[in-house]
C-alpha cells in the first residue's frame, strides 16, 4: 500500500493552482491583518477603538479560517495547515511587525524567519 503512495497525490490539480494561490494570499493577507488589528486594539486610546479593532480582528479571522476551509478541499490537512501557519508567521513577523510597527527584529528572529522559510519548502516537497 504504501509503495504506491506518490507526493504528486497530494499536491493540487494543475487546474486547481491559481485557486489554491487566492486561497493562500486571502488566507495570509487576513491573517496578517487580523493580527494587527488585535495590536491596534491593544493601544487604542478608548473603548470604542479597542471594540472596532477587536471585530474587525476577529472578522478576518474567520475569513481565514474560511479560507482554510477551503484549501481543505484541494490539499490535504498535512500540507494546508502547516502552510498557512507558516505564513502567517512570516506575514506577522515581518510585515505587521517590521513594516507596520517599525518593530526591530533581532538577528535571532530573523533566523527564525529562515527556518520557517526552509519548512515551508520541506512540507511542500
């Protein structure tokens, strides 16, 4: 049984391709933004702000859950999940935390970054 098993099973159908990239990119862009709206709800100046961002983090993070979903039905839970974790790492990291909140991130994380970078790349052979 398991000499038959082959990788190409478990990656997308040729047609399927630009559907798991939209699926991927929607699912990274929510991410990032429901982590920065958790951020800004974090600093808000009042109840109200804190509130807005709050639903509005909360909204994307549905979207991404959504989007999850939806990746379920071309690639396997081994390959989808860990993918979209990933990338939200590096989207958060990099770039709601550097680019958004001018974070400094230390040679460590950077690292970190890398490695995260090299398994992406190892789920997906």
């Amino acid at each position: 049984m398991l000499e038959h098993f082959r990788l190409s099973a478990l990656l997308p159908a040729r047609q399927h391709l630009w559907t798991v990239g939209g699926l991927l990119t929607l699912n990274l862009a929510c991410n990032v933004f429901a982590n920065t709206s958790f951020q800004f709800s974090a600093i808000a100046p009042n109840w109200k702000g804190f509130l807005a961002w709050q639903v509005a983090g909360n909204l994307a993070g549905f979207i991404a859950v959504l989007t999850l979903t939806g990746l379920l039905k071309y690639l396997p839970l081994s390959i989808a999940y860990p993918t979209t974790m990933g990338l939200a790492i590096l989207g958060v990291q990099v770039i709601a935390a550097r680019w958004i909140f001018h974070e400094s991130i230390a040679p460590a994380q950077w690292l970190g970054v890398l490695l995260v970078v090299v398994g992406l790349w190892l789920i997906q052979r």
